[in-house]
C-alpha cells in the first residue's frame, strides 16, 4: 500500500497538487478490528452521533482491509453507517455481496466467482466424487455451505462433508479425535480429491496430522487462503498425501516493486540495531526482517500486493473525478467518504493490462490463477492454467506432474462414465453412484437426459444402445444384382424359345400335328407362358402398390390358361384311347364348345381369386409400424390363404391333367400326345412341390428370387414337356407330322 501511495504521490497526472496519507493497522484477530474502525470514523477520536453524517469528513476518506472475512463483515457494517468506502483485498464473503452494502468493494474475485472455479475445475477434469472440508470458522462454514448449494444442481456429488476443528491449547486430544474420524471418512468414502475451504494456520496443524496417519495419496483442492503457503509446503512428508490443486489470486508484476522491497529490507536490517526514536510501530516490527530476504519477498504475498496495490489507485481515481482533477491541478475542497463510495461504483481504469471497475454488488471483474505444487523440484508453486471472472478456463494439462503411468488425470467418481447409448440407475442417494443400463431397440438415449430412454419418434428406429433414432432403409430386389441378370437373360432365351414356338405352329397352323395339339389353343397357351416369362420383371426394382396387387395374381393366372388347356386336352386324349365307346357327338362338343367353356370356367374361378387377392392387398407402406433400421423391401403375401387359394387351384389343374393322362396309352403307331401333357404336369408339379418347404426357409431376397426361379423353370418344364417333341417333329421329322400318325386326335 505504502508503494502505491508513495507512485501516486510522485505522479503529477492522477492527483496532481494532492497528496495522499495513509494510516495502518494490524488486525491478525477478529476482535483487533473496532479499535481501528472506530478510529477512521471519529473526528480527532471522537464520534458525535447526533451530527449530520452528510457533511462529516472522519480521519479517512477510505478504507482497505482488513483481510478476513469475520473483520471485513463486521466493520462493512460500521463504515457503511458513515458511507465511509471499504475495499476488501483478501476476504471474500457472499453474504456482503448479498447485504448489497453500498460502501462495500473488493478487488480479489467475489465468493460466486471462487465457487464457480472450484465447479468447473472439478468439471473439468471429470472428478465428480468427491470430499468437502472447511475450517470451522465463517470462512469454512460458509465455504462449504456455498459450495454444496452451488453444485445442488450440478453432476458433482459429495461423497463427505466435515469441518476442522481449530487447535486450541489444553484440548489437543479433542482435536486429534475429531481429524482422526475426518481422516477415516475420507477413507471410507473411497474419494480421490478433497476440497478443502480453510484458512492456511489450520490446514497446517490438519496436515501436520494427516501426515502422521499415513493416508493414501489424494488430490487435494486448495483455495486461494492458503494454495500457496510456504508453512504447508515445507512439511516433512506432504508429498506422500498426493498432489495439491488450487486457485490464487492473479498474479500481476508490478513495476518497480520488487527494487522498492529490497531497498525496504535492506534498510531496515541495518537500523535493527539502532535505537527506536518516536516508535509508532504497535508491535514488535523488527521480528519481520529477521527473515530471509526470499522469504521476505515471496510471491504468495505479491499476489495479495496486487488486490491492495488495486484498492489504492480504485480510491485514487474515485478522488480524481470527485476533485475535478485535470492533468494540471484539482479543486480544493472539502471530500466526504459518501462522495467516495459513490466515485468508487463508477471507476473503470486499466491497470497494468487489466481492467479494473465494480459491479452493482462492489465485485471486480478479476479471476484466478490455477497453482500446481510441484515435488520435483524447482518452483514449488507452479501456474498451470487461469481462470477469468467471466468464467473462462484454461489449463495447460503438459505443465502438470500427476505422477501417474502416461501422466493419465487421476480419476475421482462412485460410477465410471456409461457408455453412448446407455442411461444412467441411480443406485442410493447420490446421483454419482449409478448403473449403466442399454436403451433398448426402439429407445435412444438423449444428450438432455441421462437418466431414462427415449422412445424413437414414429416412422424411427433404433438399435440397442443408440443415441439417436433413423428413419429405415429399404434394400430392394436391384436390377444391377448378378442373380437378376442370370434370372433376366434366361427369362430372354425362354421367351426366344416361346417365341420360336409360335412362329413355328404358325407356319404349321394346318399341319395334323398343331391341330392334334389342340389348334388355335396352342397359341393361346404359349401366349399365356410368354406372359408368365414376363411376369418376373415384377419381382425386381423398388415395388410400388400396383405392383404387388399384380405381382402374384399375374403368373398365377398365366398358369391358368395354361394348365387348363392342358386339362381339357387330357380329357379329351382320355376319352379317344380308354373310352371308345363314347359318341362322336359329345367329343366333337367336347372338342369346340365344351373346351372354351372350360377354359373360361376355369380362368373365371381363378380371376375371383386374384381379384380378392388384388383387393385385399394392402398399400406399401400403410400403417406400417416401423421396428427396424433396415429392411428387404418386398411385396409381403398378407392373405396367405388366397395366395394358396390361386396357386393352390393350379396345382388341382395340374394334378388333373396329370391323372387323367398318366396312363393312357396310345393306339400302334399313334402319337402318345398323352405323354406330353403327362411330363408337362408333373414337372410342374415337383417344381412347386419343392418350391413350398424352400420358400419358407429361405430370407426375403432369397425368397423372390426363388419364385423367379420356379416361375421360369414352371414355364420352361412346361414348354418342354408339351411342345419340344411336336417341335421336334416339325423341324427333323416332318413325315411324322402326317394325318396317319394324329388320325386318332382329328377324327
């Protein structure tokens, strides 16, 4: 302070013509503070209550101290009475900022801004289970009492509160029991950091005793009061206790200091034995050069120097702009504290790179310096990282030794940290203390809610242990699949083959042979396998709703016309070689108007059952309740019982024709036309006898291309089996093809 006053004075631009006195006053005690108060309010030591406080001018204009929270609190109240301005420089008290005391300032970070580093600290390097201790005094108590409110809300748990007794002289054993039942809480608690809310003289005596009981190693959390204390520090043995993390005042150089303490110490050393003349010291002074001169100047004193060197040029720009102070003189009047501390709420000044005002609260805008202690050697009280009073926190995690394999940060939490995709189940009473549990499919763990799954959103899903739900995707039958171009460039070499079939029974159109097969039946029979061959172009590509109402009922109608050709055929074939006594008449109906009208008969039953099919087919993607991420998007086969129904009926068709002919024989020197239709049948038959067992075995793409398969080879075995021979005939043997040989067919 003497250093600061002395620049002022000295300068001709702040105060130019004015010179400021000061007045000091140790209060190392909590009831060593009226004595001065009362002091810097009276008027020659004397206080008259009864004169007006507005035009009173006391010994000071203003005050700065003391230095501990129970004397700040109880002299704010007293100045504030006189508006007589205060500025706190070490002691730090939410209740004052709460009181809104309007002569009540502070150049060292508020309460609100200590616990909010402390909380982002813990934050910040994840250690949520923790141990909280304060000394039991205010400083302690309200600490810790701040501290458990300010996290109520926050992923931080403490595990263990206590308060450390101070040692009092005659009750040592007391003490000594109750640090023994801190230590085995601690203990028991199984926390690796504890938050320590003290003053430095008692985390002395408590380590001193902790030393002793030897603890496993921690991380303990200091606060500015006593984070760089050289006491601490220098304990036998500290290190064993693990490592020390804390927060200090910001540390400023101040110009020209460092040279002003040396001159100091050097000067006083060598008057110590010279005799006082006029002492004005209040106690024994010379006791604080009998120190090194390290000592003397060390940095944890520099810190404070920088809030009091602060207060010092707060008050004298407060002065400057009540004096009206220009850089060539002030006015000479009279100054009242209550001009002051109105001054003081709208200073904003930079000094020595930082800015210096106060709130509405009578906080400044300072922050923190993050302190590591270092064991290895070489500085004890290592700057590791800052923290701004805007909340800004930077650490630089190379500068700090934890001691660990790979210097891994030393975990400190009930629960380690669930994975993605997984909630947490509070196990107890602390939040800290849970289970993991998975978000089951159709659940997704949300970022704002770490306690319970969420639902997926209709039209979502999701996985297990997802953090997030999607909209699913469809795979489909592609046209680019190697299976399907197989499947395709079959399908062409069967429709060249149908196609070759009918251009051939065209030519022979009146041949005995193409009319013995049935005539202008025959190309109603290959037209219905060419539009069976064509039918699979349906099965490939993304369906659409037309295209499964078609997608069954056209091969299976197809089918029909087929089979039912065949059917007729083999009754008529049945009645010319096993029955010969039935009337030509009712063959030669049988032959012209009873053939057609089985036919139609036969495609209307069909064409019901397709039209059901067609009309119960339901859309897509109608009401579909999605549970699933990806799936085989393909025509499902809803009404079973009618698909059964229209491939069943085939099978009847099928199986007729198959009965009626399977023993027919053919006169000498006939065609067997029963033959033909015999192999035809039954290779349809086996193929969809094999199909049914496969199909329901098979997975969805499989599935369609499996009846791709059967609809190809069902058409092929058919074409085979009925026109190959009677192609064979036309094309190598035509002199079979004659009216002889299919006498028995055409008659």
């Amino acid at each position: 302070m003497k250093f600061a006053v002395e620049e002022i004075n000295n300068s001709s631009n702040l105060l130019p013509n004015i010179t400021l006195g000061y007045d000091v006053f140790d209060t190392c005690y909590v009831y060593n503070n009226i004595q001065p108060a009362l002091n810097f309010m009276s008027q020659g030591y004397v206080i008259n209550p009864t004169n007006s406080f507005t035009q009173y001018i006391p010994n000071v204009i203003a005050v700065i101290g003391p230095d501990s929270n129970d004397a700040a609190e109880t002299t704010a109240n007293l100045f504030n009475l006189l508006l007589l301005p205060q500025i706190n420089i070490f002691a730090s008290s939410k209740r004052m900022s709460e009181l809104s005391l309007p002569s009540c300032f502070q150049t060292i970070p508020s309460r609100r801004v200590q616990q909010q580093a402390i909380t982002d600290i813990l934050n910040y390097f994840n250690w949520t289970w923790i141990a909280v201790l304060g000394s039991l005094d205010e400083y302690g108590f309200e600490g810790v009492q701040q501290f458990l409110e300010f996290t109520s809300d926050t992923n931080i748990c403490v595990a263990y509160k206590g308060f450390i007794p101070i040692k009092v002289w005659g009750k040592e054993a007391e003490w000594k029991n109750s640090i023994l039942d801190i230590i085995s809480n601690i203990t028991l608690t199984n926390v690796n950091v504890v938050l320590v809310f003290s003053v430095d003289i008692v985390v002395l005596d408590f380590f001193k005793e902790v030393v002793k009981q030897n603890v496993p190693s921690k991380i303990w959390l200091a606060t500015e009061t006593w984070s760089l204390s050289n006491d601490i520090y220098d304990l036998p043995n500290l290190k064993n206790l693990g490592m020390v993390l804390g927060i200090a005042l910001k540390y400023v150089n101040i110009p020209g200091f460092d040279e002003y303490l040396k001159n100091g110490y050097q000067q006083n050393r060598s008057s110590l034995e010279k005799p006082r003349v006029n002492e004005s010291c209040n106690q024994n002074c010379d006791n604080c050069f009998n120190t090194s001169l390290s000592n003397y100047m060390g940095t944890s004193d520099k810190r404070v120097s920088f809030s009091i060197y602060t207060a010092v040029y707060a008050v004298a720009h407060a002065l400057h702009k009540v004096l009206g102070c220009n850089k060539m003189d002030c006015d000479n009047k009279e100054v009242y504290p209550w001009q002051i501390t109105e001054a003081l709420g709208q200073v904003n000044f930079s000094l020595l790179n930082s800015e210096i005002n106060f709130n509405r609260y009578g906080d400044s805008s300072t922050g923190y310096d993050i302190v590591f202690w270092n064991w290895l050697g070489g500085t004890s009280f290592q700057t590791v990282g800052t923290y701004t009073g805007l909340g800004q926190l930077n650490i630089k995690l190379d500068k700090i030794n934890w001691q660990t394999e790979n210097n891994a940060v030393p975990e400190s939490q009930c629960s380690g940290n669930c994975l993605r995709g997984q909630v947490r189940r509070v196990k107890g009473t602390h939040s800290c203390c849970f289970d993991c549990i998975d978000c089951q499919e159709g659940m997704f763990q949300s970022i704002e809610d770490e306690y319970q799954c969420q639902p997926c959103p209709v039209g979502q899903w999701s996985n297990v242990r997802s953090t997030s739900c999607s909209i699913p995707t469809y795979i489909y039958l592609q046209w680019s699949h190697l299976s399907v171009i197989f499947l395709l460039l079959l399908s062409f070499v069967l429709l060249c083959l149908v196609l070759g079939t009918i251009i051939l029974f065209f030519q022979h159109r009146h041949s005995p042979l193409v009319r013995a097969s049935g005539g202008h039946m025959c190309f109603f029979t290959l037209l219905s396998l060419l539009a069976v061959t064509l039918s699979i172009i349906l099965f490939i590509g993304k369906p659409a709703d037309l295209v499964c109402q078609l997608q069954q009922p056209l091969p299976a109608m197809g089918f029909t016309c087929c089979l039912s050709t065949f059917s007729i055929k083999a009754l008529q074939v049945m009645l010319v070689t096993d029955f010969k006594d039935v009337p030509t008449k009712y063959i030669q109906w049988l032959k012209t108007i009873g053939t057609w009208l089985f036919m139609i008969f036969s495609i209307v039953i069909q064409g019901l059952f397709c039209t059901w099919y067609m009309l119960t087919a339901p859309s897509l993607y109608q009401n579909e309740q999605v549970t699933f991420l990806y799936k085989y998007l393909k025509c499902e086969i809803t009404n079973v019982f009618c698909f059964f129904l229209m491939f069943g009926y085939n099978g009847i068709l099928a199986l007729i024709s198959f009965m009626l002919n399977c023993v027919a024989q053919a006169p000498p020197g006939q065609y067997n036309l029963a033959r033909d239709i015999t192999f035809s049948a039954l290779a349809y038959l086996l193929i969809w006898i094999v199909f049914v067992p496969v199909y329901a075995e098979v997975t969805d793409g499989n599935q369609l291309l499996l009846q791709m398969i059967v609809t190809l080879l069902s058409s092929l075995g058919m074409l085979l089996g009925y026109f190959a021979p009677k192609c064979y005939i036309l094309l190598f043997r035509p002199e079979m093809a004659s009216e002889e040989y299919f006498k028995i067919y055409n008659n």
